[in-house]
C-alpha cells in the first residue's frame, strides 16, 4: 500500500513593504488587488502548518498541485521552499508550478521555479522530459504500484487571464511516458495545477481554465485505470473522465491555507491509499476544524462537476 497526501494552493505569502514598490509598478498590482480583497482575508498560516504537518504524518508522498506561492517573489519562493524542505525530512514530495507560480514573464524566462524547487522535480524517466521553463517535465517517479506524473500548465499570462497551457511537446512527452513499459505496468496519478476535465464555457476556460484539456484527455485515452489529480480552483471535488475502456478518477484539492465555512473549500489535504496492485481503494479528506486549527476532520469527497 502506498499513501498519497494531496495539498494544491499554499499561496504563500508575502506582504513586506519593501516589495511594495515592486508590486504597485508592474503586473503584480493585480495579484496584490486580488490577495487584499480575496485571499488575504482568508489566508490562514496555522492552517497550512496544521495541515503541512499532518499531511506528512499520514504519507508515504506528498504531492503538490500548484500555486505554490502567491506572487512568485523571490522571498515567497523561499519561505514555500523551506515550507517543503521540513516536509521532505518526513516524506517524498513532488511538486508541480501553479499560475501564481509562474506570474511573470521574467519569472518564467529566468527560471526561477526549477531554480527553487528542482530537488522536487527530479524524474526517475529524464531522458522523457522535456526542458521547458518551468523545469524538466513530465517528471515521473516510479513508487510501488503507481507512477506519479507530474505536468507543468503554469505560463505567464497577462493580467486577470490565469489559464494554463501544457503545449504540444510536454503532451508528446507524456503520451510517450504513458508507454513506457515501467508506467504501463502502474497506475498512473497524473499532477497537473489545472482543472483536467472542465464544463465551463470556453471564454472562462481561455480566461481559467487549462486551455488544452482537450488534447491532454486525447493523451489519456488508452488509459484503462489512472487518477488525475488538480488544484487552482481552491474546492475539494472529485469527477471522472472517461476514457475508450474506462472511468478515470479526477481530483481536486482546495487551498491549503483557507479558512472557510464551506469544509469543500476549508483548508485540508485528500489522502489517497493506493493497493500494491495499483487499485485506489481510499479516497478521504482531512479538513482542518475551525473550532480547533491544531486538528483536523475526516471527510469524503464530494462528488460533483470538477469544474
Ligand atoms: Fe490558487
Ligand atoms: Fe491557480
């Protein structure tokens, strides 16, 4: 049995004023506009320790879905790499780059994501990867019963747009990881920041969504078992996907440091129990409870459109 703890959406934080200057001249003012009306109203640090910690303590790997930091400052990136470095003492952690990760296009042209977080990313399949700005992907890590693969969607967008792109030569990659021999003898739990499957109109797909989800569906096709696992949306939910022989599950975590009366948007982590012979067998959430931020409250998913 391998246990997979799923987090997305830490957002972390930072508000010191020597950024300041930075963020009111240039496309960061949005972002900031964005976390002073919305996020940082709700933004809970002791509850992302909270459930960083018991994550850690249920897990055999930590998975990250994205939106790592908040702004993507060098500062952010810091604190979150410190965050996930206490993590991995305890356990494996595979991080995958969320819009807000990538807010720039000097972030992106810098490489800033693969500089801080590439001890995360490091596949067990590099010569299938493939070098985008965001790091080496798909980055796989063959464990037990399940190949874990992880996507990049995060690019630079311009203000208000957050969608995300996988592009053609990172889904070339992936078809090509599905076939591998190591991969097809697993079942794949594929990380990707964006919503996978998405019933929304196609203008708020372009403006949110990840814009080629109908390509990165094509390339799951042939699959006949597998878990796709997202985050962006801040909501814990979980559909499916159908693929030519089979029902695929999709699963989205919330943000892991939100504090909300909603429990499918509460901060949490999904905790996934997969058998040796890659058969998902459990699918919990553990919520954080607002009465006690130092504990937290098994639930199930709810089941319902992911986006
Ligand atoms: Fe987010
Ligand atoms: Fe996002």
């Amino acid at each position: 049995m391998i246990r997979i703890a799923h987090i997305s959406d830490l957002h972390v934080l930072s508000r010191t004023v020597a950024q300041w200057r930075r963020i009111v001249f240039n496309k960061r003012l949005t972002g900031y506009a964005n976390l002073v009306l919305h996020r940082g109203r709700v933004h809970r640090r002791d509850y992302l320790i909270t459930v960083l910690d018991a994550a850690v303590a249920h897990a055999d790997h930590l998975v990250v879905t994205g939106d790592i930091t908040n702004l993507a400052l060098e500062h952010e990136y810091e604190e979150a790499v410190a965050l996930l470095d206490r993590a991995a003492r305890q356990t494996e952690v595979t991080v995958v780059p969320g819009n807000h990760d990538i807010y720039l296009y000097a972030t992106h042209r810098e490489r800033r994501f693969p500089h801080h977080f590439d001890r995360f990313i490091q596949s067990d399949l590099p010569r299938l990867a493939r070098d985008l700005p965001a790091g080496r992907f798909p980055c796989v890590k063959l464990r037990r019963g399940v190949a874990i693969i992880a996507l990049s969607s995060g690019v630079p967008r311009p203000p208000f747009i957050n969608a995300g792109y996988l592009g053609h030569a990172q889904l070339a990659a992936f078809e090509a990881v599905l076939t591998h021999p190591e991969v097809q003898r697993r079942t794949p739990i594929v990380l990707v920041h964006h919503p996978p499957v998405d019933t929304r109109s196609r203008l708020v797909q372009l403006r949110d969504g990840l814009v080629d989800a109908a390509e990165l569906q094509k390339a799951m096709a042939q699959l006949t078992r597998g878990v796709v696992l997202f985050g962006h949306l801040h909501i814990r939910v979980r559909c499916g996907l159908r693929t030519d022989s089979a029902t695929l599950d999709v699963i989205g975590a919330s943000g892991a440091a939100l504090d909300h009366p909603d429990r499918s948007v509460r901060a949490g982590f999904n905790l996934y129990e997969i058998e040796e012979d890659g058969r998902l067998v459990s699918v919990k959430a553990h919520v954080v409870d607002p009465m006690l931020a130092s504990s937290l409250q098994v639930t199930d998913i709810v089941e319902g459109p992911c986006a």
